[in-house]
C-alpha cells in the first residue's frame, strides 16, 4: 500500500539557451483538468475533421473501432441504444463513432443515449457543451446503469471502482462489456499510478466468481503493461463480457473489421513494441 504523498501537477514554460523557466504551474484537480481538457479537445476537433493521425494517441482508434462494433451487434429493431462509459473524457466517443460511422453506415450517434462518469465537474460539463442535440446522462459518481454497450480503460476502472462487488454490478447491468483491466492474483491493492489518483487493483478469482451467471460468459486475453507488471502478482487482460450471442458475435466481426481495417489504413491499430 502506498503511504507517500503524491502530487499531480502541470508545468508550463519554455527552454531557452539550455535553461528552463516556468511560466505557470497548477496543482491537483485543477492541473488534471487543464491538461486534459486540451488532450479530448484535440481528440474530438481532429475526428470531426477526419484527421485520425492527429488524435493524441492514434492507437485509440483501436478502443473506438470496438465501441463501435459493440454499438452494431446491440441494434435491436424499433428501440435505441444505451451506450455507458467510465472513464467518459468529454465523451469523445460520440466523434470516434461519427468518424468510424462514415465507413461503415450501421451506427446513428443521435439515437444513442451516451451515459458517462468522469471524477471531473470540468470534463462533464464541457461534453455537455460540445455535443449538443445528443442525449447525454453524465455524473461523477460510478453505478451500476442498465445498457446496452459498457466500455472502459482500465486505468478508468483502476481509479473508479474499488470493491468486487460493484466491478460486478457494473459489467452485469450491460448487454455486452468491453474493457480492459489489471487484476491481482493476491489481496486486493491499493496504490497511485498515472495522474496521481489512488488506484484499486481488484481480485481477479473474486470477480470471476462474481460474474459467473446463466447465459452471461467472461473471456480474458492476457498482455503485459510493463509498468503494473513490475509485481509479479499483477495480470492485465483485454476482457468481454456479457449474454454469450453477443460476445459471439462480437468477436467474429471486430475480428474481420480489425483486418481490413489494417489493410485500409496501411499501418497496424496497435504500433509494434520497441
């Protein structure tokens, strides 16, 4: 457990003949909210603009691609859809999906209801003010909410959920869950990583039991983020979970998508390691 005091900051200035000088400094939510602010309004203005190369970090587009095929595979004739996010960022989904819907036609972003949670006032209000004329359900405060798609980073899960119980109440309330997450195989722990939030790593056999419900199935496929795997009682994994059809089909088609998705964009969704 991590008892030393941490600090997010932001530090802004410029280097002349070799020296730096700061020309303003911010602490806490503030900071965190200054910086990434900028970062989702850049995402969002260079998606609307078709610009992917100049989304902070391109290999998002890989999170978005399966946003979206979740979207597609939840349509249900005469009813919308209920698309939750933790972790929501400004709600930029709403732009990758717009994006990616120019290619494939099968997604309508206005008959979606876009339910968010961000720990940030700041980021929430400005998803109000950017997306206007879509049907936003943002708090700052993570539930279970009944949907059709949930998604999330895990580093979003890591800061907004700290018990079993409602990692489990969260994913069961949707029809499909996509999500990455690093669990522990040993007691549940706390630390502070990224931006300076304390962070919960979960049980991974305590959720899996939690999970295990009729006609729902949880698959996991490990890999390795270098900084959480310093301990070696930590595994990461890309997750799916929910009704066993969906999750079918679901990965039939990201599986299809992700190929020519590839070939189109001439490079991989995810860079190589160096």
């Amino acid at each position: 457990m991590t008892t030393t005091p941490v600090t997010t900051y932001l530090d802004f200035g410029m280097v002349k003949r070799g020296k730096r000088a700061c020309y303003d400094y911010r602490e806490g939510q503030q900071a965190y909210d200054l910086f990434m602010g900028a970062r989702y309004l850049n995402d969002l203005i260079a998606y609307r603009a078709g610009r992917v190369d100049a989304v902070y970090h391109p290999e998002d587009l890989r999170d978005n691609l399966r946003k979206h095929t979740a979207l597609t595979i939840c349509r249900r004739d005469g009813s919308g859809l209920v698309y939750r996010e933790i972790g929501s960022s400004v709600m930029g989904a709403i732009d990758a999906v717009n994006h990616l819907d120019r290619l494939y036609q099968s997604v309508d972003t206005r008959q979606v209801t876009w339910s968010g949670a961000d720990n940030s006032p700041f980021m929430n209000a400005m998803a109000q003010y950017t997306h206007e004329g879509y049907d936003l359900r943002l708090s700052d405060v993570v539930v279970a909410v009944s949907c059709d798609v949930f998604f999330a980073k895990g580093v979003s899960l890591l800061y907004a959920v700290h018990t079993e119980e409602l990692l489990a109440q969260v994913l069961d309330a949707s029809r499909i869950a996509v999500f990455d997450y690093t669990f522990t195989t040993g007691q549940r722990l706390t630390d502070v990583v990224g931006t300076g939030l304390p962070v919960t790593f979960l049980n991974l056999d305590a959720c899996r039991e939690r999970l295990e419900k009729p006609g729902k199935t949880l698959r996991l496929e490990p890999y390795t983020i270098r900084t959480y795997h310093l301990s070696p009682d930590k595994v990461t994994f890309e997750c799916l979970y929910g009704d066993r059809d969906l999750v079918d089909r679901y990965t039939d088609l990201i599986e299809q998508r992700s190929a020519a998705f590839e070939s189109m964009w001439g490079r991989p969704l995810i860079r190589p390691s160096t």
